[in-house]
C-alpha cells in the first residue's frame, strides 16, 4: 500500500477536527492527494472504524494500552505537569476528558488560576474524544512517563501532537 493510502486509511479513522488538523499542517499538493482518497473510502462505503487497534502504538515501543493506561494513571500530578506546562489547554481538556484521572484534582495547584480556568473550559462531559485520539494520547503521555523527568522548557519542541504529524508525514513518498 503506498504512503498517501496508508496515511488516508490512518485519517479516514480520525474524527473530524483530527483529520482536518492534521491536513492543514501538510502542503497542498498532498492535502489533495489525501482528499481524494479520503473521498475514495466514503464512496467505496469504509465507516471509517479501520482497525483503530493499529494505531495504538504510534511510537513503536511495543506497549500495551493496558499498561499505558496503568502508567499515566499511575503518575504524579508533578510528572503529568511536566508533560503538559506547555501544551495547549484544550489538549490538555481533551486528555482530562478521557477519564478521571486519580491526580486530576491535585494538578490544579500547579497550574496557575487563570490558566486552569482555560483548561476546565475545555473539559465537557459531552465531548466525545475519537477512540483513536484516546488511544494515541494515553500512549504518547504514557512514554513521555518513561523518560527521565526534565523541565518541560527544554520539551517544548516535543509536545505530543507532534509526533502524530511526524507519524502522518513519514507516509509521504
């Protein structure tokens, strides 16, 4: 299968906001190769439920969502701190989303009032993050736990969404 449809099946398997952010982010010669066969699948009928299985271990290190998840719920409100100082704080709304997690409550104290305050907006108990999204998020969180704890100012190259584009961009021929 060749990069632009790997990387289409990938999408197709996105929610909406996913796909589209990731799209932007590409040059357009290759957004229109994509959308095209982004609209090859909707024809061709896929419901976009692709195996979302597969991309549970977008990083390679062969973990297991059960222990990703195990890990990050098992981090301190320090370590998760650290991952998200400088991550956008609908990302971080997104993450806390997913579940509540046991330091949620605690990690408030480390974010500053008004910046905790754009978090909590972001959080909605109807918001409905993508299985894929879930899965990648807990999974990128859960090895950035496994790495030695540095400043997250010396990580602030590395924010999480980041390694999904590299992952899209690495399908291009």
């Amino acid at each position: 299968m060749s990069g632009h449809r790997r990387a289409a099946a990938a999408l197709h398997s996105l929610g909406d906001e996913d796909r589209q952010w990731i799209l932007s982010a590409l040059p357009a010669d290759e957004q229109g190769t994509l959308v095209q066969y982004l609209d090859e699948l909707k024809e061709l009928g896929f419901d976009g439920d692709l195996s979302a299985a597969s991309f549970l271990d977008t990083s390679g290190t062969g973990i297991t969502p059960a222990i990703a998840f195990d890990r990050v719920r098992a981090a301190s409100p320090g370590e998760i701190f650290t991952i998200f100082e400088n991550e956008p704080s609908s990302l971080i709304g997104q993450f806390l989303s997913i579940q509540h997690w046991p330091w949620a409550s605690r990690l408030q104290a480390l974010f500053s009032p008004v910046r905790w305050e754009s978090i909590c907006l972001s959080i909605s108990p109807t918001h409905n993050v993508a299985f894929a999204r879930k899965a990648f998020l807990i999974d990128a969180v859960a090895n950035r736990l496994r790495k030695p704890v540095r400043h997250a100012s010396v990580e602030a190259g590395h924010q999480v969404f980041s390694s999904l584009l590299r992952w899209v961009k690495s399908w291009r021929p």
